[in-house]
C-alpha cells in the first residue's frame, strides 16, 4: 500500500519555516506539491530558506516568505493577508516558530517567562485566531503545533520553556472541540531532542548553568534517550505531513510525542 497523501495544490503557513523543524516541514509540504508561505524574523535566513525550498522537485507548487515578528499582532495580519492575496486560501497551519531560555529559575527574571510566553504561547494563539475564520468559510482546516516535551516533563533548568509547553497543549486540546464543528482539525507534535539550532543554545546555555562542557550536556542527553539517537527534523516533518493530510481525517486534539522513549509516564 502507498501513502497518497492527496496534499498537492493546498497551501500551508509555516512559523519558524527558515530552520530547523520549520524549513524542513515546509520542505516537505513543497515537494508534495503544497503552496508554502513560510514566515520568520531574519529576513537573511529566510531569503536562504526560500531558495533551499526552490530547488526542490515539487508538482508546481510555489513558495514564498514574509518577514514577520510574531509577538507583535500587525505582523501575523500581515502574513495572513499576503497568503490570502498570493493563494486565495489557507489550508495549512503548522506554528513551529518560538524558543524559551534555560537558565536556573533564581536566576531568571519575569522577562525569560514573559518572553516566551508572548512569542510562542500567544503567537500560536494568534496565528489560530487569524487563521480560523479563513479555514471556517470552507469548512476545511488542518493546524498542527510544534510543542515540545518539556510540557509534560518540567525541567527545573527549562521553566520558561516548560509552561509555554504545557499551556499549549492545553490550548490545543481544548480548543480542538469547538474547531471540529467546522471541520478544522487541531493537533500537537512534542518533539524530544531534536538536531536544531535551537537544540544547540540550549545545550550551551545548560553546559553554562552547570558549569561542564557542552559535550557532556549532550551525551548525558543522549543517554537518557531509549533509542539512543536524537530526533532528526525531517521526522518531525513526515508527521507534520501525515496530520495534515486526510490519512488522519480522524484524529483532532492529540498531541504525539517524538522523542525516542525518553518521556517518562503515561
């Protein structure tokens, strides 16, 4: 049996598209023929990102990218308009952009938890906000947030991170129910360590906090790692790609970790 993902001519919103779990969702959903608006705030990286994603084979589709800082409202105004304005529709959501600081909570102040709380908590809650009214009108919408594990296993050293998480999935789940009555389909993916950039700072940033080499932060993370490897972005992607599509026309309000075992509980 092959996987007809039947994805081609939609179009999809990527936050954060021009790293990591971003670019390389929006990679995916390119060469599956999908129209791809992938926003960010480094207008360098994703000039970078955008030819990356164009020399990619793909059944016709087109992908551009919006300069945008999601902590502020206007900005994802401005993304929603210019997808409407290039493509006619949104079909696609995947909220992948946001990071948090580690940092010992003594030493961190309410900036390190405001900071994250406003650019991923409440930029995925924005981004939904303006989204949904568009995928409503059609009676057709697929949205799936990139989380993390932390929401479900605090980190003394990751708290800024961990409550943003742990909101997000709350936000996920109950928002799930009211979508569902117009067809709009709401899930999470909680990634474990994953080879980003992102995951690299934060290697850095507990290396310092603990006073040892980074090296050792990662091998004492991959350790701890069941499967004993860490999570490559294009899995997450394959996911991303499979939740979006009508193979998982049932499955609202879930959140699927990928993360090798290393989740403890149930």
């Amino acid at each position: 049996m092959s996987l007809d993902l039947q994805l081609s001519g939609k179009t999809a919103i990527v936050t954060g598209g021009s790293a990591g779990i971003g670019l390389a969702t929006a990679k995916a959903l390119y060469t599956e023929g999908v129209n791809v608006v992938i926003a960010a705030r480094n207008q360098e990286k994703l000039e970078k990102a955008v030819a990356d994603i164009q020399s990619l084979p793909t059944p016709g589709a087109k992908v551009i990218s919006v300069s945008a800082d999601l902590t502020q409202a206007e900005s994802i105004d401005r993304v929603v308009e210019t997808t409407l304005a290039q493509f006619g529709q949104i079909d696609i959501l995947i909220n992948n952009a946001g990071s948090a600081r580690a940092g010992s909570f003594l030493e961190l102040g309410d900036d390190a938890f405001l900071d994250a709380w406003n650019l991923k908590l409440l930029g995925y809650i924005r981004f939904v906000r303006a989204v949904v009214p568009h995928q409503k009108n059609r009676r057709d919408g697929r949205i799936v947030n990139i989380i993390g594990g932390a929401g479900r296993t605090p980190r003394p050293s990751f708290l800024p991170g961990g409550t943003t998480n742990a909101a997000l999935l709350n936000f996920t789940r109950g928002i799930s129910e009211e979508l569902a009555q117009h067809n709009i389909r709401i899930n999470a993916i909680s990634p474990g360590l994953t080879g980003t950039e992102c995951a690299e700072r934060l290697a850095e940033q507990n290396a310092q906090i603990r006073g040892v080499s980074v090296e050792e932060i990662k091998a004492e993370s991959l350790k701890a790692i069941p499967l004993g490897k860490i999570v490559k972005p294009e899995e997450i992607a394959a996911l991303a790609l499979f939740l979006v599509s009508d193979l998982a026309s049932s499955i609202t309000g879930a959140e699927i970790l990928v993360d090798g075992g290393n989740t403890p509980g149930v």
